[in-house]
C-alpha cells in the first residue's frame, strides 16, 4: 500500500505511539483488502461497548497518548450516576464504566453515549467519507445519507478518529455500492415496528448482499430507517442498502442495480413478517417491564408515548432509552414529566446490553428491538416483541 | 496408512508464524460464542460446538457479530491464554481482520478451503504468514 510522507511518520512514531498503534491498525487492514492508499475522513462514531475488549484497546492507545484528529462520537455504556440513585449499582460494574468514560475522554472523544449519531448529531452529507461502526450507524449514514462507510469495528473506526485516515476500499468504492438482490415489499407496511421485522428478515434471506428494496413508501419514517438498518446488519452483515425512490443513490431500479441485472429477487409479504415475529417473539402473556429504545428513541417516538399514556399508569418497569439531547428536549417540553407521571423512566446514555440491567436478569419482557432481544439473551433478558405502542400499552396491562 | 502431507500457497493478512494442531470449520465464527476459560465453542449448531479453538491452527470461512463483540471474544481468550495459533480465512471483513492486527494473530487467507476437506483435524501444520505458507509438520 501507497502511504504519504506524513502517513508514513506517523507510523514511525514521529505523532506519538499512540497515533502509530492505530495507524499500523490501519495500515494492516489496508493491505488485507488489497487497498492502493489511505484517505481522509471527515466524520467517525466509535460503537463504545465498554466490554473489556474495548476498554483495554481504548485504555492502550490513550495510556500511548493517542488524541483524535477526527473526534468521533461515541455509543452509550451506562449512565453510572442515574444507576447508582435508583438501583443495586455493582461497583465493579460502576468502576469500569468510569474507566471506560476516562479512556475515551483522554482520546478526545465526544462524549455523547448516543447509538443514533446519523439523527442528530453527526450528520454526513452525500458522498463524504467517514468511518462509522454501529449497526445501526453504518447503513444509515451510507444508504439514507450517501455517505461513504465501511462496516467499521468500534476499533477500526476509532483508529480513523485518532489518524484522521481511512484504507481506500470497500463501499468507498462505486463499484461496491450497487445493489444485488431486489427485494419487493408487498403489502402494508404500518409503523417503524414492521422495519425491524423486514430488516431481519431480509438479512436472513439475502446473506451478504447489497438489497435494492421496491415498494416502501416515499414517506417512509427517518425511525423506520433506523430500524431497518439496525436489523439488516445486526440479523446479517449489510452496511448498505437503497430504496427506489428513496435514498439517494437510487433513483430509479436501474440506477440502483448500478445498471446491473439482479443476482436476485425476493418477495416479502406481511405473512413474513409476521412469521419472522412469531418465531423470535416469546409467547403472549404477563410481562415484567418494558425496553424501549433500541437504537435510541427519537423526541417523534417519546412525544407518541407520553399523547398515548396521558393520566395512566404503568403496572411494570417502563424504560424509555434515548440520547442525552433529545432527554433534555423532553424535559423542556413537558414530555419527561407525562412520563414520570405514569411511573415511566427516560434513561439517557444508556445500552440494554449493559451491567447496569442486572435487576432484569431472568425477567420477561416487552420491547420493539429484534436486536435488544438478540443481545441480551446473555443478560438473561427475554422479550414478547410488539410495536412500540402495543408495548405501551403491555406495561400499562402488564400484559403482553 | 499413508501419512497426509500439504503445502499451500496463501496470502498474508497478518504478519507472523505459528505452528499447531488444525481445526477446520464449515461455519462462520463469532468469537463471543466461545468460552475464553478454554477456548471451547458453545455457538449452538455450531460444527466447532464443543471443540476447542485454543492453541489451533483454525480454517474457517468469515467471521460473524457485531462491530463490538469480535473483539470481545478474542480479547478475553487471549487474557486467558486461549486465542488460536493462527487463522487461516476464507473471506476477510474487516472486523476481524481489525481484531486479527490488534491482537496480533498470524492470519493468512487466499487459501481454496477445500484443501483441508479430506485433512484430518488434529494434524500439525506451521502457518508463516510472512512467506504465504502453510506446510504440514514432520
């Protein structure tokens, strides 16, 4: 691989050890992929997991002095103080959140614990190339923005955040972008649920493949969007996708197959989705609490909950995950307050698939996310899954 | 019986050499789905499910997870002196091969996986990465 002068002193160690960890990091994927050089990015999110792989990368290159070039935004761990006041915090699972929030701020990250980076706060436009890990992050920013992404581990992404540098390869590429199998969507498509259940399920059908998707609404939902992406690359490995008549690198069919015919075409039809339900779904009956926002809710999704729940009550734990910005929005517009008031809770900086959740080991619950259900089978979490209303509606019963 | 030899040409991905038993799997691996205590896969339905990863020379297809939890699962097998001797991969993503440079694996790929149908796990084969090289033992 080509590598400029000042790629080159960086690796040598002349910007510091850090910055020569991540370049070699770097370096190495470049040369795997066959990649002719490095470019620049302009924008990065680092899928912080505070699992120990991740603090002990990240402790490494802040102890090497590494700073971002790019300072990237950042996943959600937990929200220690939010935890500690209302839970039985196991302090070691406190101690190393602290670490971990210590070792991305010494990096220069952007300290926003928020999975949904692409809404609201790191936004790309067409054609930039950025580095994004998050499975929800990385369909997003390539597909609805047309940026440039590869699917970047939370390692790989915050060695491009330390350099500023990203190996030329992959969906950088036109050629790699075009679409290969059309998927056509038949039927009613109802809320942002049902683009959970099609994510997964196309990913199921179509392996690793780029999907053209035919027949979703023009008006389709930025949260029905993020679900989609979310599920595609959680479910399988898909970092991009189009939809004719939506994102912006399909224009036309053609233009999404990148003039290409299809390898293949499916159909999915609402007797699929509701199938793909029933089979991840556990079975209808008494639940425990409620999960929502896996990725992130929006201030669209809270301001629905708190119309829907206006002088009810919650049976159960009802926990409502979102970014810091869009708490905050809540809290000013009244919002927070429905919610408390129905005995609700809006957790900012926070993943389900986390320590802090040690309370809900065993319990049964109710949430929208194929992907939070996924995750936390090893936090022995189970979950009926509904669409985020029904699932309002299920904590207030307490039946789902 | 005749002894079963084999020599192939690959391609390196990350630099190094290293020798040990082969384990060869039809299956994508995620590294999360292994206990690091000793290395023993329990990804259920997995071929490799209930075989040890520790100190092999393991062939498998492509990895599979999440952008975080690869690292995870390599991470903790190396903190317990579990990792595999080498890989041997059929279609790199860069997660793993993110995870492979971090942690310093000998990776190689570029190799037909079909070579290793008819080879018996538990032969001894020295991976040199930096020479594109895997040779049996012996």
């Amino acid at each position: 691989m080509r590598l400029t002068s000042q790629d080159r002193r960086m690796l040598e160690g002349d910007y510091g050890e850090g910055a020569a960890i991540a370049m070699q990091v770097l370096v190495g994927i470049g040369e795997a992929f066959d990649a002719p050089h490095l470019v620049d990015v302009s924008r990065t999110h680092v899928a912080l997991s505070n699992q120990d792989g991740d603090r002990w990368f990240a402790e490494k290159l802040a102890d090497a002095g590494a700073v971002s070039r790019v300072p990237p935004t950042v996943n959600p761990g937990f929200n220690v103080a939010y935890f500690k006041s209302r839970y039985d915090l196991d302090q070691q699972a406190a101690e190393e959140m602290r670490r971990t929030h210590d070792a991305y701020r010494r990096l220069g990250a952007r300290l926003t614990y928020n999975c949904t980076p692409y809404l609201e706060l790191n936004i790309p436009r067409q054609g930039e190339i950025v580095a994004f890990s998050e499975s929800s992050a990385t369909p997003y920013v390539n597909s609805v923005w047309g940026a440039r992404s590869n699917r970047e581990s939370a390692q790989s992404a915050l060695c491009s955040a330390i350099t500023g540098r990203t190996p030329l390869y992959g969906l950088l590429l036109d050629e790699n972008r075009a679409g290969q199998v059309v998927v056509d969507v038949r039927g009613q498509l109802v809320d942002e649920f049902d683009y959970h259940l099609l994510g997964w399920y196309v990913a199921k059908r179509i392996g690793s493949h780029v999907p053209v998707f035919t027949g979703i609404p023009r008006d389709v939902s930025p949260e029905s969007l993020m679900n989609l992406g979310a599920e595609l690359n959680t479910a399988g490995a898909c970092p991009m996708y189009h939809i004719v008549g939506v994102t912006p690198e399909a224009p036309t069919l053609d233009a999404a197959l990148g003039g290409k015919p299809a390898i293949d075409r499916i159909l999915v039809t609402e007797d699929d989705l509701r199938s793909q339900r029933e089979e991840l779904s556990e079975p209808s009956g008494r639940i425990e609490f409620a999960m929502l926002g896996c990725p992130h809710l929006t201030l669209a999704q809270l301001s629905k909950i708190a119309a829907t729940i206006k002088g009810r009550h919650f049976a159960v734990e009802f926990f409502v995950l979102t970014s810091f910005a869009t708490r905050e929005q809540a809290r000013r517009m009244g919002l927070l307050d429905q919610v408390e008031r129905a005995g609700g809770q809006v957790v900012a900086d926070t993943c389900p698939d986390q320590p802090c959740w040690r309370h809900l080991m065993g319990k049964r619950g109710v949430t929208d996310s194929l992907k939070c259900s996924y995750y936390t089978r090893r936090r022995a979490q189970s979950y009926v899954l509904r669409s985020v209303q029904d699932c309002v509606e299920a904590a207030i019963r307490g039946e789902a | 019986m005749a002894r079963q030899e084999i020599q192939l040409r690959c391609r390196r991905v990350v630099h190094g050499r290293a020798s040990g038993e082969l384990l060869v799997s039809g299956d994508d691996i995620c590294f999360y789905l292994v206990n690091p205590d000793d290395g023993v896969v329990i990804d259920k339905g997995h071929d490799l499910e209930g075989h040890s990863v520790a100190g092999k020379v393991l062939v498998f297809p492509n990895g599979k997870g999440s952008s975080v939890v690869q690292l995870d699962g390599l991470y903790q097998l190396g903190a317990k002196g579990n990792l595999p001797a080498a890989m041997v991969v059929g279609t790199l993503d860069t997660v793993l091969v993110a995870c492979a440079v971090i942690l310093e694996i000998p990776t190689v790929t570029g190799v037909d996986l079909a070579a290793f149908n008819d080879v018996e796990d538990g032969m001894v084969v020295t991976v040199d990465a930096d020479r594109g090289l895997i040779v049996s033992e012996g």
